[in-house]
C-alpha cells in the first residue's frame, strides 16, 4: 500500500501580492503552460508538479516600501511534518507562530510560521482539505476564516507575533 507521504514531494510555496489578479493569471499561465489549479475572487494559486512549486498570488494595493512577497513556505504531505518543523523551530529557538487546523487561501491547512531576521515569513504546512466543494462553507472573505492572520482580502500571509502567539526557547 502507498501512503501520501511516499508520493508526496515537498514543495517551494511562493506567495505574490499582485496589482492585478487577470493579468498576473495570464502571465503565470504562459509561463508555466498550464492553467491555475485554483480561481477565487482576488486569489489564485498553481500547483506544479515540476518544479515542486505551489505558487500564490493574491490581488493587493501596492503599499509604500513594500515588495510583490507576501511569504514563503514548504508545503509537505502530513500532519506529523509540520508537528516534527514545530519541534525543530521551537528547539532552534526561533519565534513561531502556530496556525492549526486553519482556513487560508481557500483550503483547511494545519502550519507553523517563522520570520527570518529581515522580517520574510516561512510556513510549514499540510493541507487538510483543498476545500473545492461547493457545499465548503469556506467563502469568507478572500478565502480567510475569521480571526485567521492569513492572505487575502488586502492582508497578507505575514503573521505578526505576539506575545500571545509566539514560542521562545530561550
């Protein structure tokens, strides 16, 4: 029998604030030859086999100073891996915020997130449920549950920790 973890390869997650959400669409879509795996209002993501890519983008107003990068990230097949990154990151001592069983970017997704020293936010993640269904009560706004720190909407995917949401091994 073949488990999800031996036929899943790891993947670079890439995540763009975008001017415009048609136009960025019809440029990864030739660049990549392949049509967008997922379509939302102001969000679309691309799930690519080679390279081991899922790639983001999320329309945004330009703000003052800031990049296209919203965040960075390794998409892997099961739980138990963003649990053994949650062990590695605390035990590093680095800060982390925690996003269990969440609703980002249209899809339940169990994550750990980092900042590295400039500020640009990694996750680790696994998703639970790609939440294409049209009974998925998942529609919020811009694929965001409420309280979530995720994308979309004009936000981004950068959690800011806190006090209340950070881990320090010190």
């Amino acid at each position: 029998m073949t488990t999800v973890k031996e036929t899943f390869i790891p993947k670079t997650h890439i995540s763009l604030n975008v001017k415009d959400i048609e136009l960025s669409v019809a440029f990864y879509e030739g660049f990549f030859g392949v049509p967008a795996h997922k379509r939302r209002p102001g969000y679309a993501n691309f799930n690519l086999v080679s390279p081991p890519l899922k790639l983001a983008l999320q329309e945004a107003p330009p703000s003052e100073g800031a990049g296209a990068l919203s965040h960075l990230g390794i998409q892997v097949a099961t739980q138990e891996e963003v649990q053994e990154a949650r062990e590695r990151l605390i035990s590093s001592g680095l800060a982390t915020f925690d996003e269990g069983d969440t609703v980002c970017c249209y899809a339940r997704q169990d994550k750990i997130w980092a900042h590295d020293p400039d500020g640009n936010g990694w996750e680790v993640y696994v998703l639970l449920d790609e939440m294409n269904d049209a009974e998925d009560d998942h529609f919020q706004r811009g694929g965001v549950a409420e309280g979530s720190a995720c994308c979309g909407g004009g936000s981004t995917c950068r959690p800011t920790p806190t006090t209340s949401n950070i881990t320090l091994r010190i």
